[in-house]
C-alpha cells in the first residue's frame, strides 16, 4: 500500500499526502576524502585546532615554554 501512495496523485489529493523526497545517494569513504582535500578550508581548521591541542598538552606537561 505504501508503495502505491507514493506513486498516486489521486492519492495524494484524497488524503492530502505528499510523497518524500528521493533519498540522497550517500558518499563513499574514498570519495569523501575526495571532496575533503588537504587544502580545504575545513582541513586546514581542523589542522590549526589539532596543533593548538597538541601545544596545550605539550605546555600542560611542561614539555614546551611559550
């Protein structure tokens, strides 16, 4: 049945049902990596907020003076 309401206009105007959407087709890990390349603007945060973290434990651990 639901199968034939997703498909039916008449349906659709007799109990005011509209269909949902196409779900998106989902990314594969390679390609996400694809997208996210070294250079992008979110490596590049996630990079400097990595480095930020491993000079505060380094400091926290009295391994370097700032």
């Amino acid at each position: 049945m639901g199968a034939h309401l997703q498909s039916n206009p008449l349906l659709h105007d007799v109990f005011g049902f509209s269909p949902r959407a196409e779900p998106r087709e989902k990314l594969t890990g390679a390609e996400k990596r694809m997208c996210r390349g070294a250079h992008s603007e979110g490596a590049r945060a996630r990079a400097a907020e990595r480095r930020w973290g491993r000079d505060a434990k380094a400091a926290r651990a009295g391994l370097h003076e700032f």
